[in-house]
C-alpha cells in the first residue's frame, strides 16, 4: 500500500513538472490602430479555460483561434491598442501558470497608418429630459480610411437613433484634415450625469482593417419640472396641414392630414390627439393614423410625423372642424405653452338634393336647346321663303304677274292667296307690323283701269315693306290663334 502511494504521487509530480504556459506578440511595435497578435502556448493545460480579463484594461481583444495538437494547445488573440505609449502585455494566469509580461510600444500614427483624432459633440450639450439632441462623432484623418458607423451600446436611461452622415475638409492643429461626421439623435429619458461608452471605431484602408480607440461622451440631462404633464416636450412643434375642401358631401368620410415636427412620440401624440378628438351628433371620429417620415434635414434630431385624421360629417350644413391644441414646455419662460391650429368650418351638402337639381337643370338645358333648334330651323325656313317670294316679286313683268307673285308670297310656305285682300290679311297674321295697305290698295286700283302709280313704282314699294318683314314671335308648343 505504501508503495503504491508513492508511486502515485511521482507521477502526479512528473505530470505537474510537464506543464508549461508562455506568451509571446509577433512585433514588438505597432500604431495606433493597427492589430498585434498575442500567442500563447500550453502543454497540459486547457487555454480555452484561460482569462484575458486583463488585456481589457488598454486592448480590444476582437479575435481568438485556438488550435490543438498531440500534447500541446495554441490560443492566438487579436489585439488593437486603445492607448498610445509604452504598454505591457499583463501577465496571464492559467491554473498555476502565469505567463510574463511583455512590453509593446504604441505609437500615433506611422509611415502605414495615418494618424487618427476623434471627439464627440452634443448639441444642446446640457439637454433636457425628452429633448431631441443631435449627437455627432467628428474623425480627422488623412482620407485614406473608409470609416464605418460605430453601433452606440444600449443603454437604459437615452434612447438613440441612427441620423445621417458628412464628409468634409476639417482642421486638426492648425493642419487640414478630411473631416468624417457621424450623427445621431439622442434622447434623455432620465435625468442626472450619464456616460457613453467608448466604442471602437472600424475604418479600412487599402484592403486592411484598422480599429481606433473612440473618445469618452460624458453630459448632463437636466429634470423637467415636475408638474408638467405627460407627453409635453420642451421643444415647439411646427405644424403644416393640408388645405380642407370648402364643401364636402354628407355621410363620406373625409381625410385630413397633418404635419407634425417637433419631439413628440408617436405614442404621446397620439393620446393628446385622442383627448381632443370628439364624436358630436354632426361630426363622426375615427382614430388617427400617425406614420414617422424623414424629416428635410436627415441630420436633424426632431421627430415628424404625418398624422391623418379620418372624419365623416353626419349633418348637412356648415360643420366646424375641432381645433387641435399641441401643448410644450417653453424652458426660458419655465412654462406651459402651445401651437394651436384652429377649426375649419365645411359646408355639408346631400348629394341626393344635389343630384335632383343636376337632373332637372338638365331637363331644362335639354328643353332650352330643343326650343332653340325649333326656333332656327323656323327661322331658316321663313328666311329662305321671304327671300323666294321677293325674288319672283322682283322678277315680275306687269301688272297681273306682280299680283300674282304678291298673292304667292308668305313666310310660312302658305298657298297663293285667292286675292290681294286675303293675302293681306294673312300677312298681318304671319309678319306684325308689315304696312301694305296703301300699296295693296294701289295695285287694285291700277287692275281696275284708274290712273295709279305705275307698276314698276309699285313693284318698289313691295320690296321695301317686304325686305325686312319677319314672323310674329310663337311658342313651339303652343298652337297659333286664328
């Protein structure tokens, strides 16, 4: 039994003595932003168990392959220096094992990697509580990196959102850089000192990846008061609405639609929306519709909001629109102000009414055109007869063939008349105001052998009175009297 026990423990120590841990970098001098890599080797120990905690403290550990052979384990970390200067690589502990400290020297910048400065800024740089503030990370460099956009860490306290971004010629200790501008919108949900987190900064260059140290965000949020009502930020809305119809038919509903800029939440605009948009017996309210649209300016922190309001009028008449009162803390007066757009009034009409008068407007029009055709067509066809009848009046030689196309002329196409009296009297009936009775009583005399006026002078004066001689006005569906 003895024996067995010391054997045991000479080869527990055989095994112990077997173990071994060292460390080692590839290069012993590197810029700031480039990678160096940390090699540790182990026989008899499991690196995957190793803590490179440590390494924190002034290096980004963004890579970590392990590979294992026979009796032996290598465990190759990527380091990028958040630091320039004289550094040490930590000693790393592994069960008993501890690995010696290595001395690497950083340096700002070099003949490969340009040098990089970077700093935050925020504009208000004390902001208040729920006031939309522009955060901007502004890189100077030579312009030979591409820079990716840093993800900011979550944190409870501020909420973030991604704006747009700039590039630009910037100054660096009296020398020109190319300037790159990150934005983003920040948020202070609480108030009190806060802190935001350093990330590192991504950038290519040539092909190579290259992380730069991200400077620290330290600010302020100041607390609102405490009696301001939910929802109200101390930022002034700018509303722009569309223009509303002057009239609108009833029972059809009517969207309105809205522009709202400013710091407002959607959720909060809609529950102040909804505290003042009220169903009346002339007036239906149906729930908002609040879409988030880009503002004009992509680097502007203020949210916008298109807000359509759906109504639908239940009464004819003039309904007047609710006027919308969208409240906000104004901090240099320290108090409650608000942007008002008033109500709009919209004449409601029945489209039923609307429709009969359309209909019975165009009867009358039908009516009014029908009545104006029969009239032209009548007025061609007397035309057309007046101008026949002084046509053969004219052409007339003697006595008896002038009487003859007098008894034959009429503006209504009648037959020739049985004698001069009767011709007379029906023209009088056709044509008002047509004067032939000192002519028709010439020419009768002149038939019955008296010493008269010739027919040449008669044939004249028919001319005259007949040139211009028109039909008496008559309604197309009224019958003539006799």
């Amino acid at each position: 039994m003895v024996k067995t026990l010391l054997l045991f423990l000479l080869l527990a120590g055989g095994s112990a003595n077997a173990a071994s841990l060292s460390a080692q970098l590839d290069r012993t001098t590197v810029a700031l932003g480039e990678p160096v890599s940390l090699t540790l080797q182990a026989q008899g120990l499991n690196l995957d168990a190793i803590d490179a905690g440590p390494l924190g403290a002034h290096f980004d550990v963004s890579g970590r392959t392990l590979s294992r052979g026979p009796d032996s384990e290598t465990l190759v970390l990527t380091l990028y220096p958040r630091v320039a200067g004289a550094l040490h690589i930590p000693p790393l502990q592994l069960d008993a094992r501890r690995t010696a400290a290595l001395p690497l020297t950083v340096t700002d910048g070099s003949d490969a990697v340009p040098r990089v400065t970077a700093n935050w800024v925020l504009e208000p740089a004390e902001p208040r509580v729920n006031q939309p503030t522009r955060l901007t990370l502004a890189i100077c460099d030579d312009g030979s990196l591409q820079w990716q956009r840093p993800a900011l860490p979550v944190h409870a306290g501020r909420i973030v959102r991604a704006l747009g971004e700039e590039e630009g010629t910037g100054e660096r200790a009296g020398e020109a850089c190319t300037l790159h501008r990150f934005h983003w919108a920040l948020l202070a949900t609480r108030d009190g000192a806060a802190a935001l987190a350093a990330p590192m900064l991504d950038a290519g260059r040539f092909g190579q990846r290259l992380r730069f140290p991200g400077p620290p965000l330290s600010y302020h949020a100041t607390a609102l008061p405490a009696w301001l009502p939910a929802h109200v930020p101390p930022v002034a809305p700018v509303v722009d609405a569309d223009p509303l119809p002057a009239r609108w038919p009833l029972q059809r509903p009517l969207s309105w639609r809205l522009e709202v800029t400013g710091g407002y939440s959607a959720d909060g605009l809609k529950d102040l929306l909804d505290l003042q948009l009220n169903e009346s017996v002339a007036l239906g309210v149906y729930p908002p519709l609040i879409e988030a649209i880009a503002p004009d300016d992509s680097n502007s922190p203020l949210t916008r909001y298109a807000v359509t309001l759906f109504l639908q009028p239940r009464a004819s008449g003039e309904i007047m629109l609710p006027a919308l009162n969208l409240p906000w803390y104004d901090p240099t007066r320290d108090q409650l102000a608000s942007q008002v757009l008033p109500g709009r009034s919209i004449a409601v009409f029945d489209p039923r009414v609307q429709r009969a008068r359309q209909v019975a407007g165009g009867l009358a029009g039908a009516l009014l055109l029908a009545a104006l055709a029969w009239q032209g067509r009548r007025m061609a066809r007397w035309r057309m007869a007046r101008r026949r009848g002084l046509r053969a009046i004219r052409a007339a030689r003697g006595l008896p063939e002038l009487a003859r196309a007098v008894r034959q002329f009429s503006l209504t196409g009648q037959p020739a008349a049985p004698s001069l009296g009767e011709w007379q009297r029906r023209l009088a009936q056709e044509a008002g105001g047509c004067d032939v009775a000192d002519t028709v009583q010439q020419m009768e005399q002149q038939l019955f052998g008296q010493a008269l006026p010739t027919p040449a002078e008669l044939q004249q004066a028919l001319l005259r009175a007949l040139a211009h001689a028109c039909p008496t006005p008559r309604i197309p569906w009224r019958q003539p009297r006799d």
